[in-house]
C-alpha cells in the first residue's frame, strides 16, 4: 500500500498590473451592459408612445 499525498491546488498569483486590467474590464463590461440595456429600454417605450400606450397612466 502506498501512501501519497494529493494533489494541493496551487495559488495563483496575480500582479498589480493584472488586477487593474481586471477592474478595468469588469467595470468597462458594466458600463456596456448597462448601456445596451438603456437603449433596449428606451426603444421599447418610443415604440409603446408611438403606439399611444402610456406606461406612467393615473388612476383615478
């Protein structure tokens, strides 16, 4: 019977340079995403006012 030992995973290290790079594309994929879902919103309600929808209507 043999006796090993397993397999530690390894840490990985990560540079200043590498972490700035992830902050930047992390927040930059924010930004776009956040845009794109701006301008997706912002059609849907161009089209439901052309059509005469009103989406903010008062109850009364």
């Amino acid at each position: 019977m043999s006796t090993s030992t397993p397999n530690l995973p390894v840490p990985v290290r990560i540079s200043a340079g590498t972490a700035i790079k992830i902050g930047f594309f992390g927040a930059f994929g924010a930004l776009l995403f956040s845009l794109i879902l701006s301008i997706i919103l912002g059609l849907i309600a161009l089209v439901l006012a052309a059509a005469g929808i009103s989406i903010f209507q008062q109850l009364r």
